[in-house]
C-alpha cells in the first residue's frame, strides 16, 4: 500500500474499514480497550553509544522521520482516542529540534507529557522552554555513578557530569525527576552509590532496571550479563535502600530474567496494554518488535486511524490471549498470568516468537540458555560495541 499522510480527521479516516459505526457509538479507548500511555519515539538520532539500547540494531534514519507536522496529527489523534500520557522517547528526543512545539501541543490536546532523556543536549534555556509548554516529568537515563565508568558504559565524553547538572535544573525548575539506572555486570557495583545519587539530586523515583537481552544488548550480551552472585548483591542493596529511604524516593527494581524460572508478563501482555510508534510511524506491540524480523507493522502514515491498527492490525493480532500458545504455556496455570513471557526475547533465543520465553523454567530451552548466559558472565569479555547506525563499533581498548 502507498502510504498517504494522515488526514485532519484523526480516527475515522477510513469509512470502509468497518469500525466506524462502533467508534461514532462508544468512545474508541472503551471499544478498544487503548492504553492509557504510549511511548513516542520521535527519533533514533543520539549522541550516546550505550551498548544494550532498545532500538533496533537496524535504526531509522532522520530523513524517515515523521515531521512535526505528522506528529502533532498524531497526538491529536491518541489524545481522541483516550490515551492520556505520552512519553517521549527516541534515541534522544532532544535531538528533535521541533520538542518544544510537540510538548506545548501535547498539552494543548490534554495529553501528560514525560520526557525520557540522555539529557546531553539539553540547555537551561530549551529546559525552561520545555516547562513552559507544559511538561509534566522528566526522567534521566545515569549510566554510573561517577563520571569514569559513566561515560565509558555512554560511549560520551563528559556526559555524567552534564545528567548531574540538567537533573538539578529539572529540580530547580520543580518538575518531578525520575533517575533511570539500567543494571549490568560492569556498572552493579557503584549501584548503591546511584541510589544516594538519585536522593541528592531530589529525585521521586528510581529505576533499577537490568539490562532486556535483545536487539543492542543482545548482541553486547557477554560483556554485559551479570553473575549470579552480582544479582544477590543488588538485590540487597535494593532493600536496603528501601528501607532507608522510605518515604523519600520510590525504588522500582526489574529484575533480570536470564536467572529467572518463570517469565515477566512483558508489556502486560502482547497488544493489551501498550503500542509505542517509532520515528517513521510505525505502531508496535513493544518497543523491541522490530527485532521479530517476521512481522510487518501498520504506520500512522497509512489509511488507518490508530485505533484500527491497534485492534486489527496482524502484528498485534498474532500474539494476543492465549489461544496462539504452544505447548508448555497451552495447558499451563499461569499463562494469563504472564502470557507467556516477552515474545522479543523467545524470537531472539530460539528463532520463534512463538515460543515459550525461555525465561520459564519449563520452556525446553531454559536449560541450555541460561547455562550459556552463566558461562559467559563467568568469561568476563569485556569490552562493548557500541550503539550507532554503521551497524555497531568495538570498543577500542580492553578497559582498566
Ligand atoms: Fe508462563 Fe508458559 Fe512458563 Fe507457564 S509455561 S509459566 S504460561 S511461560
Ligand atoms: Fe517485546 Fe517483551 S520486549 S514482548
């Protein structure tokens, strides 16, 4: 199909596709059950190199990119439908030059607006500019807790000192700050000083996250996966810091699931609560589906409105529910529990989506991949390849 740009009427642009008469009767959010929040990648432009980045190994490129035009449609049209937050994401989203002009209409629509940066390229200036068209939350992505490692895990000089400068900007500027740490074996140690990093800088929430083995941090999975011994460590350090800084700051901590024996409900389930839209306008279960190299996905850029993708589309389609499920989860107790675990991360181990995430423990291939993953923990490789649109580049020097 052609792809045409989307038109001033935001959800019925297609009177033939049979969904029409529902959406004039229910409002779309009740006849579809849309989500409430959407991740909003506006570009996969960064000035960052870090080795396990969620997007695609194979990144849009900025002439692909929906202008701000298309955009602005575009949160129109979630804001008709019944979401209620965006989140913008990329890459770097400040790389758009157009940020300020997507926030202020963001607002204007009645969408929440959170911004989720590297915060590199941001000046006071573009910040209070920001706050100004109505941002609502800024979170800032810390790669350590002090420069040396930081910006060594970042591939980006200086960039640590710059996140500490913009967090206290955000802070003095009275927008809630979220610090997001993503977890490895290179950076678990200096964990408890993040967390007391977080709390200096006033910050309301942290989130410890490890490191989803897929697309960049797949293929950085030697250098980056973690012991066994690591994990027990930082969760102790967790509690801990719950305890000592309850009240303060909330701490949301995502476990790694290579040591897991049952799987995360990832995205709360394939296409029940989540879509995100790449910078070219591509609607997608999860920000990692692009790594599933057999699915297409449908574009804001088509005939389609966004809540006829979401509820037609093949891509969201395919693994929705439980009836697509093999055997283990088929006849399994928990499969509505956890639908079976993330479908990025069945295709990236085994070749199929459609496989029980080898994360459970009752999935055929649990065994064999996760005892890799331990082995390669044990080897210690470490030097990265770092995230950019040539395919990757090998750290230059094994590190210190
Ligand atoms: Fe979940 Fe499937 Fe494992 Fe059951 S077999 S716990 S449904 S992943
Ligand atoms: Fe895509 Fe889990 S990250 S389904």
């Amino acid at each position: 199909m052609t792809p045409t740009l989307i038109s001033a009427e935001p959800v019925l642009r297609d009177p033939n596709d049979g969904i029409a008469v529902l959406e004039r009767t229910r409002t779309v959010a009740e006849t579809f059950g849309i989500p409430l929040a959407v991740l909003a990648e506006l570009t996969h432009r960064c000035p960052l190199q870090c080795p396990y980045c969620s997007n695609p190994v194979e990144m849009e490129r900025a002439n692909a990119e929906l202008t701000t035009e298309e955009w602005t449609r575009v949160l129109t049209e979630l804001a008709e439908i019944g979401v209620l937050q965006v989140h913008f994401s990329g890459g770097e989203p400040t790389a758009r030059k157009d940020l300020v002009e997507l926030v202020r209409h963001a607002t204007q629509v009645g969408l929440y607006t959170n911004l989720i940066t590297s915060a590199v390229l941001l000046t006071r200036d573009k910040l209070v500019d920001l706050a100004d068209a109505g941002l609502c939350h800024v979170q800032i992505s810390f790669q350590g807790s002090e420069p040396v490692l930081a910006d060594r895990v970042g591939g980006f000089r200086n960039g640590h000192v710059k996140k500490l400068e913009v967090a206290q900007w955000v802070r003095e500027l009275e927008l809630p700050l979220t610090v997001n740490a993503v977890m490895h074996r290179q950076n678990i140690h200096q964990l408890r000083g993040m967390i007391d990093m977080a709390v200096e800088l006033g910050a309301d929430r942290i989130e410890v996250a490890n490191v989803q083995y897929y697309g960049w941090a797949l293929k950085n999975r030697a250098a980056l996966m973690p012991t066994v011994e690591q994990l027990d460590e930082m969760t102790a350090v967790v509690d801990e810091a719950e305890t000592r800084f309850k009240g303060i700051m909330e701490i949301d901590f995502v476990i790694p699931d290579y040591y897991a024996t049952r799987p995360k409900k990832c995205m709360g389930g394939w296409g029940r609560q989540f879509f995100n839209i790449t910078p070219s306008g591509k609607i997608l279960p999860c920000h990692a589906a692009e790594t599933i190299t057999d699915l297409d996905f449908d574009s804001v850029r088509s005939n389609h409105s966004i809540a006829w993708i979401w509820q037609n589309s093949e891509a969201f389609n395919r693994y929705r529910g439980t009836g697509w499920m093999p055997e283990p989860c088929q006849s399994c107790e928990f499969k509505e529990q956890d639908y079976g675990g993330c479908r990025c991360q069945a295709f990236a181990l085994t070749g199929n989506a459609a496989n029980t995430d080898p994360a459970c423990q009752l999935s055929p291939f649990h065994a064999t991949i996760f005892k890799a993953a331990e082995t390669e923990a044990a080897a210690d490789q470490r030097r990265f390849i770092y995230r950019n649109f040539a395919g990757g580049t090998l750290e230059k020097d094994e590190p210190a």
